[in-house]
C-alpha cells in the first residue's frame, strides 16, 4: 500500500526508554474516514483511530496507526505496540 504524505509532522514518543527519535505521521486514511464518517455516534472514545499511520524507527518499518483517547474538549495521542499504549507527548511541525 502506497502512503502518500500531505505534510509530516515531527514528534517523539514517551516511553519507558525515554527516546527521542523524531516520527514522521503519514495521512493514511481508513475507508469509512475518506466517505467522512466518524468511528463513534458521539465522536469519543478511548481507541478512536486517526487518519495518521507513524513508522517508530527502534521497532521497524512497520506502519502504526495513531489512535484518539478522547473525552469532552481533551484528547491523547497515542500509537499500540505489544499491547501497550505509547503517548506522544509533544509535537513539531518541520518546515
């Protein structure tokens, strides 16, 4: 499957490593999201999935979809390996 990147984003994933590898986010959209329809009725949840897959360099070159918990006005981002939730915990946009 080809991705094809609208802009990339520079993040760092807070782990128990404490890594600072910057990720590069790809817009890879899934079926239901390119027809503009929303996971849940409410649009909350504790796994909604992004329109964004991010490659974690220390894990491969595998592609991991970047997940939504979200609640009222606040959200946390975060991408699934082994079970367990990574955070991103901050972000910036490269020029």
């Amino acid at each position: 499957m080809a991705v094809k990147s609208l802009y990339e984003k520079t993040v760092w994933v807070q782990d128990t490593t404490k890594s600072k590898n910057p990720l590069i986010f790809y817009s890879c959209p899934l079926w239901w999201q390119k027809q503009g329809l929303s996971y849940t009725a409410s649009g909350y949840g504790n796994k909604v999935p992004t329109r964004y897959c991010t490659r974690v360099p220390e894990w491969g070159t595998r592609l991991y979809r970047v997940y939504c918990m979200i609640w009222s006005n606040v959200g946390s981002l975060y991408i699934i390996h082994h079970g367990r939730n990574y955070f991103i915990n901050e972000y910036r946009v490269r020029l």
